[in-house]
C-alpha cells in the first residue's frame, strides 16, 4: 500500500484540490481517501487504473463532507482573504471573470466539464485527467483543447 501512496497520492491530492480549491482540506481528504483504501482494498478488482479506483473513493469522501459541512454552513477566513497586495478593484475583476468561466463550464456536457475543472482549477496533466477518468492522454487534450475553443468564441458568455 505504501507503493500505492508514494505513486498516486499527488494525483489523488490534485484531483481533490480541483473539488475543494483548498489545500488543508485537499490534504485531509487525501489521507481519509487512503485510509479508506487500506480498509477496503480486498474489494479492488482491477476493473479500472488503480488511481481511477483512489479517485472514485476521493470523490465519495469529498461528497460526503460536502454534506456534513451543508449541515453546519460555516465559512472560515483564510489568511489569504485577509491580506492580499491586489487591490479591491482587481479582485472584484478577477472574480467576475472567474464567475463568467465558471458560468461557461457549467453548460459543457460531462465528461468534458470534468477535463475542463480538472484542468483548469486542478492544474492536473492531461495524463493524469486520462488516467483519472479511464481515458488517453490525448482523448484529454483533445477534449480540451475543443471545449478551450466554444468558450474563448464567447458564446457561453452573457
């Protein structure tokens, strides 16, 4: 298992930090995914990549704390909210475009929105969008390099 960790755990830590856009609980629920794994690795049939599988039991635990934290709707203030040399005014900027993209994102039929989050907010490889979601590496490219091109036209856009 400690094979497994050292090859995967970044991947699976990617994959969650596209979910979370946190890096704490990115990392808390890499570890709960692991943990999970060990628990239940005699169910592993070797249907699917083992990083498919690890992603698969990621975004279960994701879901899962999604809902515990619905139940308590808290919000903390990170550091980097507090204290940021951009101005207001760039801020708001940057976030009105990263709503629009969003916005955008959400119109795209899966499994392109997925290469399309994984890619942009996850910072993953196109290999490692392939092998998360039980593609090729260039079926990843592809897909974004297409799905890159109906948002840059602006039709998604208001």
């Amino acid at each position: 298992m400690e094979k497994i960790y050292n090859e995967h755990a970044n991947t699976v830590y990617k994959f969650l930090y596209t979910k979370t856009q946190n890096s704490d609980w990115a990392e808390e629920l890499t570890q709960e995914t692991f943990y999970r794994a060990i628990k239940s690795i005699k169910t592993y049939d070797g249907s699917c990549k083992i990083s498919t599988w690890l992603c698969q039991i990621a975004k279960h635990v994701w879901m899962q704390e999604l809902e515990k934290k619905s139940k308590y709707k808290t919000e903390n203030i990170s550091d980097d909210m507090v204290s940021s040399e951009d101005s207001i005014e760039d801020k708001l900027v940057q976030a009105e475009h990263k709503i629009q993209l969003i916005k955008a994102l959400h119109f795209i039929k899966e499994p392109a929105r997925e290469v399309m989050y994984l890619r942009l907010l996850g910072d993953l490889s196109f290999k490692e969008i392939g092998d998360i979601l039980g593609k090729s590496e260039t079926w990843s490219r592809v897909t974004f390099f297409r799905n890159k091109c109906e948002i840059m036209k602006g039709d998604y856009y208001e």
